[in-house]
C-alpha cells in the first residue's frame, strides 16, 4: 500500500450515528435519502453507502449515473436516485442497474421510455420540479401537463415529485415556507387517477432540521450525514447531534530555528517579527490545503494551535511553533479536527465551518476539497455490519 504523510480520516461510527439521530429526528414514518454525491462529500461513496445500508438505510442520491452504477457493482441494494438525470448513452446502465433517473426534460423521457419498453421493461423515475431554485426542473405551471403525458409511455413511470430549497439555511422563513406551500399545492392537484405510491421530498439537511413541516414522505440529508450543519444558528445546532466524520492530518518533516527578520517561503509575504522556530509540513495546494491559507490557517500540534506562516507552497507549507516547547519531527499535525495531548492535557479542534471561514467558503466545499484530494483511512468500522 502506498504510504504518505498526510491522510484524511473518516470515521464511519460518526456517521453511522448522525444517520441514526436524523431518522429519530424526522420520525418512522418519513424516509432518509443518504446523498452520497461527490464521493459522499469526500467521505467516499461506497464506504458510507455501505455503512449507512447496516443502518437500514435504503435511499441513496448520486449525481451522475456512473456513480450509481460504482454503488450496485458493490453490492448496495435500495433505491439509487441519479439527481442529473440520464443521458441516452447511460440508458443500458440505468436499465442494467436499477438505477431512478431524475427527469426534467419530456424528450429525454420519451427517449428513455422507448429504449425501456424495447427491452419490455418498466423506468422508474422522479419528476424535478422548480419552485424557486432556478436550476434543474421543470416550471410549476408545466407539472400536470408532463405528468399526462408520461402516462401514455409504456417503458417509464412515476415514482416521486421532488423541489428543492434554495434558502432554508438562509433568515427568510416566510419565504422558504413559500416555497414548500407551493410545492405542496403541486401535490395537491395531481388527480387520484395519476397518482399512486410517488415519494414526494423537498427537505434538504437544512429544512430537515428547521422545518418539521417539510419533511413529507422523505427528506434528502447530505451535509448533516456528514456532521455539519448548514447554518450558523446556535439554535438550530443544538436541537440535533452530530459528529463530525473526517479529519486531516499530516507529520512535521522538519523543525528548523530562524532569525528575526526572516523571510518564509515564495515571496516572502511572512517576515519573522522575532527569532522563531518553525515546522515544515509535506501538505500544500496538490493536497487541497489551498494557497488561501497563506498567513490565515492554523494547525493543531499537541493539542495547541500554531499559524501557517508565508505562503502555501505545491506540497510544502510552514507554521510557527514557537511558543509550543517540545515539537519534534514525525509529531502529528492536525489541519482539521480534534486533537488532544495527553502529555500536558491540551486538547482543540479546528471544525470544517472554521477552515471554510479562512477560505471564504461553506463547509461543503472544505470536505470535498480535502477529501477528494487524499488518501482516505477509515476508523471505527464494522465490517460485520456491512
């Protein structure tokens, strides 16, 4: 196996827990869709699907049918919801996989339905609807009349009516609750004749938390999987537990003493104030610790924080332990997540919204960032589970 200095570390148990607070949450009788697009925020899909699976989830959203496909081949069973749809070159896969495309374009579903009742077999699919997002989905006002004619396709069927959220993380409840009474006069006026067993959900992990009446049959939890939240709210924080799942950690390589007035790194933007020792750390942009960090970032080492000083190079960046007695080669540093030093009881934690906030980003980004740029280790597992 390949051996690196820096490694993102998921905790699966974290997960695992977050999946089962959410469905206390929400209640028995609504379901959870896991969505584990972009590699499950960087947490790797298949790992959490697998995890989330023991934990009787049967829901999934992926983005891309390639990424449905990855889940079937290794072995998760349940519902796989492809959130872009499906080209007419992934129709086989979709059919071979039993995957359920979202669709927003007629076309593509007649195309889709004639390529399934060919092989005389029956598409499940899920209508997208556009109440306020303005990105994929089809007009509020478009709804009935798509619906009707779906109902002369053979190869394809209706199996759910989703929205989607743009602002309930946001201030604006009267707004976003707007939004979801639209939505729901949608449901309302589809006849008994067109309507059977659809799912219908709009709840994101903001909703989910903020609005109880939102939930419908099922409520799509990607960032709160993960053990963020999607708002700052101290309220909303605390009304549902999580835990945090990944960490980023790599080892000193050097400690190195310089003088007063040194400069540090490509361009010498961080000139030494004092004499001060240093660590030299093997993580840089390539690594998705950015060049944003520059003179902002901090790690943990020992339990105590130290800044990144100068500039953030391709895989080397430098922090100032001066004021940390004792730093030695190999000694862990943590650039994002809890550490603790049983030595001299220090313990911190560097979260993923504080990284976001010296990126001028959310939280989102910063696990993709990390965790789609390094080597994964899973902890506290179960394979027995799986």
């Amino acid at each position: 196996m390949a051996v690196s200095y820096n490694s993102v570390e998921i905790d699966l148990s974290a997960i695992r827990e977050n999946y089962i607070n959410i469905r206390k949450r929400v209640g028995d009788q609504v379901r959870v869709m896991a969505v584990v697009k972009a590699d499950a925020y960087g947490h790797g899909a298949v790992q959490t699907a697998r995890v989330l699976h023991s934990a009787d989830c049967r829901f999934f959203g992926v983005t891309e049918v390639e990424e449905g496909v990855i889940l079937r081949q290794s072995g998760v069973s349940g519902d796989i919801v492809i959130m872009l749809g499906a080209p007419e070159h992934a129709f086989d896969e979709v059919v071979r996989h039993d995957l359920t495309p979202v669709v927003f374009d007629l076309t593509m579903v007649k195309a889709l339905s004639d390529y399934a009742e060919r092989l005389n077999v029956k598409v499940g699919v899920q209508l997208k609807v556009d109440v306020g997002m303005g990105r994929l989905g089809i007009m509020p006002h478009e709804v009935l009349p798509f619906i009707s004619a779906m109902e002369s396709m053979n190869g394809v069927f209706l199996v759910g009516l989703l929205g989607h959220f743009p602002m309930a993380d946001g201030p604006d409840h009267d707004k976003t609750l707007g939004m979801f009474r639209e939505f729901e006069s949608i449901v309302s006026q589809i006849p008994d004749s067109l309507r059977n067993d659809q799912i219908m959900h709009m709840a994101n992990s903001a909703a989910m938390i903020r609005y109880s009446e939102a939930h419908l049959d099922m409520v799509r939890t990607g960032i709160s999987l993960y053990g963020c939240y999607p708002f700052d709210s101290e309220n909303d924080r605390t009304s549902l537990p999580l835990k945090p799942a990944m960490s980023f950690k790599t080892r000193v390589i050097q400690v190195k003493e310089v003088p007063e007035g040194y400069g540090l790194s490509y361009g010498h933007i961080y000139v030494t104030d004092r004499p001060s020792r240093l660590v030299v750390l093997p993580v840089g942009y390539d690594d998705g610790y950015l060049r944003r960090f520059s003179n902002r970032g901090e790690v943990l080492i020992h339990g105590r924080r130290a800044p990144i000083r100068g500039r953030v190079c391709m895989n080397l960046c430098l922090a100032d332990v001066t004021d940390l007695p004792g730093v030695m080669v190999g000694d862990e540093a943590v650039l994002m997540g809890r550490q603790e030093s049983s030595a001299d009881s220090y313990s911190d934690e560097i979260t993923a919204d504080e990284v976001a906030g010296w990126l001028d980003t959310n939280n989102y980004e910063v696990l993709c960032l990390f965790g789609n740029s390094n080597r994964r280790v899973y902890v506290n597992y179960d394979k027995s589970a799986s």
